[in-house]
C-alpha cells in the first residue's frame, strides 16, 4: 500500500468483515491507545468503562502509586550519579582530585571514588612517562627550525643547533596548577638554558669538543629555571643531536675545519719527531757526562796515585840510593821491552847469525793455538839448537856489556 493511500494508517475492513489488507501497517489508533495505557498504569490511571472500541470514557488520578513511581526514578538517578564518582588510575599516573575546582587530594593507583560531578572532579597525570621537547627542529633532523636553532656564540660566530630534552613530571599537584601551558614552558626555559651556555662559549668548543658539556651545562640551568617557575617537571636528559655552522658558509667552515686538522696532524708529527730526537740526544749527552766524570775520576786517582808513589820513592830513596836507581832502571826497560819486538842473537857463534823472533812466536801461539803448537815444531826443526854459550847470553838479562854500561851509567851520576 502507498504512503499517500488515505486508508494508509486506517484498520478498516471490507464488507465481507475481512482486513482490507492483511499485509499492511499496524493501525496507529492501536498504537496510540496501547501507549496511553501503559502511561495510565504509570502514573495510577485507569480505563473506566471501556468496550471493544476501546476508546477512555474517564481516568481518575492516584497520588500514593505517582508519588512512589517519582522516588523510583529519583533513586536510579541517584545511584547513577553516585556511581559516576568511581574513577581508575593506572600504577603510572597519580589522579589529582578537585573540589569545586580547588585541589583536594592526590590519589594513587586502583580503583577509587571521589564525589560526583560537579561537585568533585579528577585529572590524571602520567608520572613515569619520559616526555620530549624537541628544539630546533621537529620530528627530524633535517626539519630545522631555524627561529629555535640558530644562536650566536661567544667569538660572534652563528651555529646551527638541534637538541631534545627529555623529561619527567615530579609533583602532579605544581604541574596542574602552577603553570597555564607547562610543556610550552619546558621549550622556552630550554631554548633560554642553551642560548645562555651557547653564548658564553666558542664555536669550536660547541661544535666539537665540548658538546657533553654544553648539554650538561645547559641542564644544569634548565632545572634550575624551571624550578623557580615551580612547575614540578624534572630533566632527565638533553642531548644534542646535531651542531654545525649556517648552510651559506659551510663550505668555508669545512675548509678551515681542514686547515685546522693538517696543522694538527703536522703538530703532531712534529712532536713524535721530537719525541724521538729528544730522548736520544739526551741519552747521548748523559753518556758523554758519564764519561767525561769517568775520565775525570780516572785522572784524577791517577795522579793522586803517582804522587802517592813519587813520594813513597823518594823516602826510599833517602834510604838507599842505590838500590832505588837500579830498581828504577829495571821498571823502566821492563816497560819498554814489552813494548818492543825482541830478538835474540848468537854473536859468538863461528860466523852463522842465529835469531830467534819470540814476539811474533808469542802472537801467533795467542791466535790459534794449534797452528802455533806446529809452527813451534817446524821452528825447532829448522833452526839449529843454540849453543850453551848462546843459550847463557838469553838467559842472562844484562850482559857484561850492559853491566859496564850501568856502572858506567851509575858512576857518572
């Protein structure tokens, strides 16, 4: 049946007491008395009357079933109410209870209830999570932020520098309360920190050598900032992730960044080379100290010694001039032979001159001792055996000659 049938809506029936049409809606008569029974019985109304029509004839009002009907529906909005007190907090977050919008209490993990709203309202802070402020760029490295990334040093030198902070929130109540935007006040108190410790530092210090301690530096001062502002957030850690000069002189800051790195390579080289040198020069001028001491101490014993004996002499002399003079002479020619080659003569032989070379036998007998035990035996082969006479004048030290020469010698003294 069509919407815009008039009979759409009406139960009526054809003339053989059949439904016109068993197949179409229900009748809205039906649906609208049922309705109003249902309120009546609600409310304490009745049907007076009534027949098949079904249509009211009259209703009469009962105030005891309205009166509990309207308890009933006050106490279920009343424990709906009280029930939408009950709140959880996880074992990472702290609850942080309002009355009225002044702080009452804080409250830990589990299950709790506070007084419903509005009277009483809660807000969950995360205390354990490690939160991160980026600086100078965001998200990436490469999406700088140049209004937050660019600082002046302190030798007027411009950097480029990123970094993150990372934090904690310490006391929930100062986190809610003290501040309207506290993650908008960790950047700013960050970016204040960095450009102070930036600015009283050189450029070669931050870009190289001093980055632990620029993070370090600049943490310290980030606390302390945020302290004063009573935010009750805590700094964990800050990390710079990335420093180096503006893009328009970065090519000149890498040559100069070369320059610098052969001079300290060629400091370097220099210093080894010197390192080596040094040690050994010293080395040799300790040594020829040493010996120089040596020599001198040498000399110096020397010659107090000759004294010592010069004046151990001349009191033997005093004593015996004679025996000293001799035994003088015999030091002395027994210092210069052993320094001279010795040969031995037959002079009374009948005309065959016989010598016989002892130090060249006594320098080949201390260079190879067998060699020299076979040379002896050769030599004594070869050369005929010295007469008694012959072998008299060897052993004698001073012939008779040499005596009249000594006494000669002795007397003319």
């Amino acid at each position: 049946m069509s919407l815009n049938d008039p009979r759409w809506g009406n139960n009526s029936d054809s003339g053989d007491g059949k439904r016109a049409s068993e197949q179409g809606p229900p009748d809205l008569e039906d649906i609208w008395r049922d309705l109003n029974r249902r309120l009546g019985s609600i409310f304490g109304r009745k049907a007076a009357g009534g027949g098949q029509s079904g249509h009211d004839n009259g209703t009469q009002f009962n105030g005891k079933h309205f009166g509990s009907g309207i308890g009933l529906v006050v106490a279920a909005i009343l424990v709906l109410w009280l029930g939408s007190g009950f709140y959880m907090v996880d074992a990472s977050q702290r609850a942080v209870v309002l009355r009225f919008g002044k702080f009452k209490e804080v409250t830990g993990a589990g299950l709790q209830w506070r007084l419903p709203y509005p009277i009483e309202t809660n807000e969950l802070v995360n205390v354990s999570q490690v939160r991160t402020a980026e600086i100078g760029y965001r998200g990436n490295e490469r999406t700088k932020d140049l209004h937050e990334a660019l600082m002046l040093t302190d030798d007027e030198n411009i950097i480029n520098i990123q970094f993150a902070v990372q934090y904690t929130i310490s006391d929930p109540v100062a986190f809610v309360f003290n501040n309207r935007e506290p993650v908008d006040a960790v950047k700013q108190a960050a970016e204040t920190a960095m450009r102070e410790v930036v600015g009283k530092s050189k450029m070669d210090f931050v870009l190289y050598q001093g980055k632990d301690q620029v993070a370090k530096s600049a943490s310290a001062l980030m606390q302390s900032i945020l302290d004063r502002y009573k935010t009750g957030i805590l700094i964990s850690n800050v990390t710079v992730q990335n420093a180096q000069p503006p893009e328009q002189v970065q090519d000149a800051f890498n040559d100069a960044v070369k320059a610098g790195q052969d001079l300290e390579r060629q400091k370097n080289e220099g210093q080894a080379y010197a390192n080596d040198v040094i040690p050994k020069a010293r080395g040799t001028a300790a040594r020829l100290m040493e010996e120089a001491a040596g020599y001198s101490a040498n000399v110096t014993l020397r010659a107090e010694g000759d004294a010592s004996r010069f004046k151990q002499v001349v009191s033997e002399y005093a004593k015996a001039p004679e025996v000293t003079r001799n035994r003088m002479y015999l030091d002395t020619m027994q210092q210069i032979f052993a320094n001279t080659s010795k040969v031995l003569v037959d002079a009374k032989s009948s005309g065959n001159l016989l010598y016989l070379p002892l130090d060249k036998l006594i320098q080949s007998t201390a260079t190879s001792a067998p060699a020299a035990a076979s040379a002896d035996t050769s030599s004594a082969s070869s050369v005929p055996a010295l007469t008694p006479d012959a072998a008299t004048t060897a052993n004698a030290i001073p012939d008779s000659r040499s005596r009249d020469g000594l006494r000669s010698r002795d007397g003319g003294r």
